[in-house]
C-alpha cells in the first residue's frame, strides 16, 4: 500500500510538471506569433534597402506602438507596406525624398491619446509626395489630424503633394486631410468624417476620379477648406458628395472649377452659410454635373470681374453654352449664361432656401453620314424642349424624341445614339417608343434602313355580292405576300348612293343599285382588288319544311333569276308560287322587274311504288342469268337482289336499274341461285323510297 502511494503522488508530481511546462511553451509561442504578426504588419524599404520600421522616439516597437521614422540626410524614396497593421501612429519625419504606402489587408490607425493627434504624419523639406495605394484598406481614427502632409510651401506649383488610389476612412476632430500643399484624388474611396473644425484644410484639392464622400459636423466645419495664395479646387471627375454646416467647398482666395467628368453635390445646412464659397476667387463650370444646396439666401459667392460676371462658363463644347439654376421662386435666374451685378463687389446666386443645380447641358445631334433617312430630334422637357431638329441639347436625364422618315422603299431597321467620337459604344433606342434619356456625355444619333417588302396582290372573300337594302356586309383581305411590311388597305365605294364602305370593310348597302368597291394598298404599290356590289330588291322564300337551293337569291336588282328547286326528305317538289294559295306558278323574274317577292314551295308527299312483276328469269351463259321485268307506273328504278340461298344471306349481291331486262353475272357456275326485285321512287333530295320486294325467282 505505501509503495502504491508513492507511485500515485509520483504521477500527479509528474502531471502537473508535464503540464506546466506545455503551457509556458504555449505562451512562449505565443510571444512568438505576436512578434511575428506585428513584424509581418509593417515592412519599410528606403531606396531599395528593408530597414526596421519601428524605430520611434519613445522607443516602442510592439504591438499597439508607434511607428516612427526620421532617415538621413540623401535618401530620396521610401515604401511602407501595411498588411492587417494595428497601431498608433505612422510618422515619417523631415523625410527628403517621396513616400509611398501600400495597403494590403485591414489597416487601422488610432490615435486617440498621443499628444500630437496624428494618424499618419508626412513631414517633408521640400517639393515631395506621399501615396497612398493598395488593394487593401485603411481606417484612421485621431484625436487631431487624419493624414497630415507638412511641408513648407505654401503655392499652387510647390510643396507637398497627397496621391491616393486607395480605400481610406477617417474619423477625426479636424483636418482629414491638413497640408500647406496639393491633395490629388485619383480614385478609390475616401470617406471623411471632421466632428469639430473642417473636414479638409489643403492649399489645392484635385479630384480625377474615386468617389469622395466629405462630412463636417463641427459648429463651424466646412467641408473642404482651400487656404493660402493661389489656392485651387478642381472636380475633374468622379463622384464628390460634401455635406457641411459651414461651406461645403470653400476657397477664400482662389477659384472653384467644376469641369466635364464631375459629379458634385454640395450641401450647406449652416445659416447663412452659402453652399460654394469663393469671396475673393471666381467660379468656373465647364462641365459635370454640379449641384449645391443652401438653406441660406445665398447659394454660392464669389468675386465679380471687371464685365460684373462672377460665375463663369469655360469653353464648353457648342451645345452646352447654358447651366441651369433650378429651384421655386427662382425667377429669373432659371436659365442664364451668365450672372452679372450691379452695384454688388460679391455675387450672389439667390436661392430663397431651396437648391439651386447647376447642370451643364449635353449636344445630342444626328449622323452626318445617314442615307435614305431623315432624323430629327426634339428634347420633351417642356422648360428646355426644342425641336424637331438635327441637333439639341440637354442636360442629363431628359427625354429626347426621335422622329424617323425614311426614304421610299426603305423601312427603319435599328435606332440608336454613341458617345461621339466613339461610334463603337452603341445604346439602342426601343423603335416603337423612338426615345432616349439624355446621357451625360455629346451624343450622336444614328439609324439603320433595309428595303421595304410591299404587296404583290390583294385578294377579297367577294368578288360580287347582293345585298337587301339597309342591310350589312364586311369585305375580308387576304395580303400577299405575306411578309408585306404595311398590309394596310384603303377601301372606296365608287357610288356611296347606293353604298358605303368603311376603312375597317365593311358595306352598308343605301339604296337600289350597283356599286364598286375598291380596295387599295397604302403602301404605295398600287395593287388593288374589287367587289361588285348590287343593292337589289328582296326574295323571301316560305320552304314549308324543306330546304332552298344556295343558287336562289335572296336580292334581285336587273337580273333575270330562274329559280331552282329546293329539297325537302320524302317529298317531291311540285314548283314555287306566287300567292299563298298557290294557284300562280311562278318559275323565274324577269330583270325589269321591280318589287319585292314572297315565293311559297309546294309539296308532295312521294307515294311507295308497288312490287314488280318478274316476267322471265332464264340462264344465258354458264355464269350469266338475264332478268325481265314489266313496266310499271311511280317508279324511277329498280333494285334486283340474288344469292345463293333462299333466305339471301350466301352470295348477296345488289344490283340497281332503271332498264326492265338486266343481265347478272354469278359467282360460281352450276349452283342454284334465288333472285327478287323491288321498285324505289326518288324524293327531291335524290333519296330512294323502295316498295315491296316481288316474289323469288329460282334458276340453275
């Protein structure tokens, strides 16, 4: 028992020893992993060379550090590749040369305690640039400035210079952007957020493309904020979306340029706060498509020339010569190709707080090198519509309309509008609605013929017909060829007295007479059918149960008719009369005629003929037996029956005739054969009534 207790406490003492060790192992690699993530977070090469990143005055260098940098003097370039790196603060201090950050993964700067408040800090001594760039992204969260990139000029042709082509956001109190230099926006996406003082302080800003949204939400923020000499703001491209309490876009000395490319909305909410900004500069539009907001009465300011213009409209492409300012009780600023004052050094674009949107119009204009089509195009805006012409502008999002005529023999086969100068980039206008909304770029507008196919040959359903008086009837057309572009026909009556057509076919006979009607092709080919119409005089027919002929009319008009016999089942037709007591036969009209005639059938019930007399059965020949019969009265035929047996039903066979002496071929010579005839009468319908049968003959 001791040895066992022993043994047990040596185990645990093992265990627990065992255990102790694989977790100080555990930690230790996990010291490792950290260190190496950290390490892999940033890697800096100077000029070609991979130096240790985190070097800083403080002398951090783990995780959650700041990442600080000042080189010596002669190196010109650095790259800083950030891979999911986590810290504090980049710094690159006094750097004489250009600056380059490349972002891969999920980057985020906070700088929320440091005393200098930076996200990334770029200090450089002399006309440098520091770009942002990657697939990745970085967020920057600082209690001051996001990026700031210092340098001692203070021009628009000198001192430092922002690229980004990246994915970036940034949450700070002020200055998203800070330099005394040249921000340029090339593409990706920047989202600003200033909670305190201005979202964007720079000495120019330049936007080619990306989209750029900019929020200011401090007291006296404004959006994007150009200081110094010579300060410039261009929208050359891209999407711009500023949202401010203070000026949206605001160059205290210099000028605002909105050129072709660019979409801008700029948005005031601050009173008295105009939207674009520029008290001693001028504004430029040139292009894009600009929209500013104000709740102010002042939209946007700026300094008037020496001609009192103080908006300005570059040398816009022919066709967008006008901008439009538009908003309720705007008056006479709604159309203007530029605004002058009087007596007023600023100029003011009065908006009674509602948007003003200045948008340049577009040319839309038809293809010179059309053949056999004439197009012509109007712009259905009712505030700026025109046309049809060959040539209209418009701003983007209107509604053109497109009127096509080809020349003859030719039908339209494709519509469409491209970009000018790039015939290529095609967009397909819908031929039955023959509209486009206006693109924002010129556009030309082009179409497609082929030959018509046109009619052969008009065929109606009638080529003559009858009618009563009062009465109606539709002309049906039948169009070949069939694949016929316009199948559309003209219908004419040649004497609308007697009766008219309608363009639909159909006839409305007026009075006694003959007309003709014409149908006609409307595609020019000039093929033509016709129907004889005659409006005549009435025929009523009393059947008393039997069944008109279809060549009895019912309508006369100077034409002599010979009536034919109708049909009635069991009946013989005995003629048609006048009067209902049937005492005037009439067989015929003569064409002077001219009434209306009401025509009675007589009947006769057919009576069974009675059962023939067979005078002589004899066999001729070995499979030949000739039959006679005697001539009887109410009879038209006969039908002579013979088999093999007496009840006929072995070798049967029917034979009809209208002879009295009939010969009958047998089926086997020798045999024994019975033979019967009986008479039938035809009623008239063509049907056979039979009589009796006679009695039965033998013969071997």
């Amino acid at each position: 028992m001791q040895k066992e207790s022993v043994m047990i406490v040596r185990q645990r003492r093992q265990k627990y020893i065992r255990n102790l060790l694989m977790l100080v192992v555990a930690m230790l690699m996990l010291a490792g992993i950290k260190k190496t993530a950290f390490a892999e977070a940033a890697t800096l090469t100077i000029d070609g060379t991979s130096v240790n990143p985190y070097v800083s005055s403080s002398g951090k260098g783990s995780s959650g550090g700041t990442w600080s940098f000042a080189p010596a003097n002669g190196i010109k370039n650095a790259t800083l590749t950030l891979n999911n790196y986590h810290g504090k603060e980049i710094n690159y201090s006094y750097a004489p040369g250009d600056f380059d950050i490349v972002l891969v993964g999920n980057n985020v700067v906070t700088n929320n305690t440091n005393s200098t408040g930076f996200g990334i800090y770029y200090e450089a001594d002399g006309i440098y640039t520091i770009t942002i760039k990657g697939k990745g992204k970085l967020t920057i969260h600082s209690l001051f400035y996001g990026i700031d990139f210092n340098t001692k000029y203070y021009t628009n042709d000198q001192g430092g210079k922002l690229v980004l082509n990246a994915n970036v956001t940034i949450h700070c109190d002020g200055g998203g952007l800070h330099s005394k230099g040249k921000a340029y926006i090339n593409s990706g996406a920047l989202n600003i957020v200033a909670y305190n003082f201005h979202a964007v302080i720079v000495n120019q800003f330049i936007q080619n493309g990306g989209n750029v949204t900019i929020t200011g939400k401090g007291a006296y923020s404004a959006g994007v904020y150009m200081a110094g000499e010579n300060s410039r703001f261009e929208a050359n491209g891209g999407i711009l979306t500023v949202n401010s309490v203070n000026h949206a876009i605001e160059a205290y000395t210099g000028d605002l340029y909105f050129n072709e490319g660019c979409h801008v909305t700029a948005k005031s909410t601050g009173f008295w706060q105009e939207s674009l900004y520029s008290l001693n500069g001028r504004i430029y539009f040139n292009g894009g498509e600009v929209r500013a907001y104000a709740p102010a009465s002042t939209a946007f300011r700026s300094a008037k020339n020496e001609e009192n213009k103080f908006v300005y409209f570059g040398n816009l492409n022919p066709g967008r010569q006008m901008a439009y300012f538009e908003g309720k009780n705007f008056n006479s600023l709604t159309r203007v190709k530029h605004l002058s004052m009087e007596t007023e050094e600023i100029g003011m674009g009065y908006s009674n707080k509602y948007a003003i949107a200045i948008l340049p119009k577009w040319r839309a204009s038809v293809s010179t090198s059309q053949k056999k089509i004439a197009i012509k195009l109007m712009n259905l805006t009712p505030k700026y519509g025109s046309g049809p012409v060959d040539s209209i502008t418009g701003i983007k999002g209107e509604t053109v309309k497109v009127s096509v005529r080809c020349a003859k023999g030719k039908k339209l086969s494709t519509l469409y509008y491209y970009k000018a100068k790039e015939p290529s980039k095609k967009s397909y206008i819908n031929l039955t609605k023959k509209t486009f909304t206006m693109p924002d770029y010129d556009v030309v507008v082009a179409a497609k013929v082929k030959d018509t196919v046109k009619v052969t040959k008009i065929k109606l359903n009638k080529t003559k017909a009858t009618l009563r008086k009062g009465k109606c009837f539709t002309l049906r057309t039948s169009i070949r060829p069939s694949n016929a572009d316009n199948k559309g026909v003209t219908f004419k009556s040649s004497n609308q007295k007697v009766a008219t057509v309608s363009q639909r076919g159909v006839i409305i006979a007026r009075r006694y007479g003959t007309t003709t009607i014409t149908a006609m092709s409307k595609d020019g080919s000039r093929k033509k059918a016709t129907c004889r119409i005659s409006v005549g005089y009435k025929i009523n027919y009393k059947l008393n149960g039997g069944r008109n002929s279809k060549f009895n009319p019912s309508t006369y008009y100077k034409k002599k008719i010979t009536l034919k016999n109708p049909t009635r089942r069991g009946y013989l037709f005995k003629g048609w009369y006048s009067n209902r007591r049937m005492t005037k036969k009439i067989t015929g009209i003569s064409k002077r005629s001219k009434k209306n005639y009401t025509l009675y059938a007589k009947w006769r019930k057919v009576r069974k003929p009675a059962a023939p007399r067979v005078t002589r059965v004899v066999k001729v020949t070995g499979d030949r037996i000739e039959v006679t019969l005697k001539k009887q009265k109410n009879t038209d035929g006969y039908q002579i029956s013979y088999a093999a047996n007496a009840s006929f039903t072995v070798q049967v066979k029917n034979i009809s005739t209208t002879k009295l002496t009939k010969t009958l071929k047998v089926y086997k010579q020798g045999n024994t054969y019975y033979i019967r005839v009986r008479a039938y009468k035809k009623d008239s319908a063509g049907k056979r009534i039979y009589g009796a049968y006679s009695w039965v003959k033998m013969v071997k």
